[in-house]
C-alpha cells in the first residue's frame, strides 16, 4: 500500500473514518526536508500495510486542515488513533525514532 493524498475536503472522511491509526505527513513542495521524511513515510505505508494508513497533505494547497492542527513548520509527522492526535513529531527525524513512535501504538491493535 502506498500512501494517500488528502485534502481539506476529505480529510474527515479518511482520517477519522480510518479504522487503523493514521500517520499523518504534512509538507509542502518547496521544502527540502520533506522530501526525505516523505520517502520514509511511503516506506513504512508499504511495511504497515492493514496496520497503519499513511496520508499526506500539501500545506500550501490544503491550508485549512493545516491551521487545524497548527502546523507552523514542515515536515510535520502527526499520529491519529480513532481520530484524534496521539503524537506529533517535528522536523526531520531519524528513522527509528519515527518506527518507536508507531509500534507503541501500532501494539494496541
């Protein structure tokens, strides 16, 4: 499984209709890091398949979602079980902080 492009207008509809937690990429094409973080959220899309959906979201397209969850800087990385934010990782971050941050809740399930 690869990962899914969101907007505004179907944001609620796939992240809080999901029934698997929901990783969460938030970028946007000018930004060099970002490219990075979203090659490894692709990558673990692939490895999570039926256990975890990978969504991304251009900030500078989708502007209303991203005020939601006030994000100020990309990449930003936020993890949603049932819905709801349950972590949020900033910046361009190492891969196995990234994988620590999801097993505990990819655990629960």
């Amino acid at each position: 499984m690869s990962t899914v492009a969101v907007t505004d207008g179907d944001w609620d509809e796939v992240v809080a209709g999901a029934e698997v937690p929901v990783l969460a990429d938030f970028w946007a094409p000018w930004c060099g890091p970002c490219a990075a973080v979203t090659a490894m959220a692709e990558e673990l899309a692939a490895r999570y398949a039926g256990r975890l959906l990978v969504v991304t979201l251009d900030i500078d397209a989708e502007p209303r979602t991203a005020a939601r969850y006030e994000i100020l800087s990309v990449p930003t990385l936020i993890l949603f079980r049932d819905g709801g934010p349950v972590e949020r990782i900033g910046g361009r971050i190492r891969r196995a902080r990234l994988e620590a941050a999801l097993a505990s809740h990819l655990d629960q399930e």
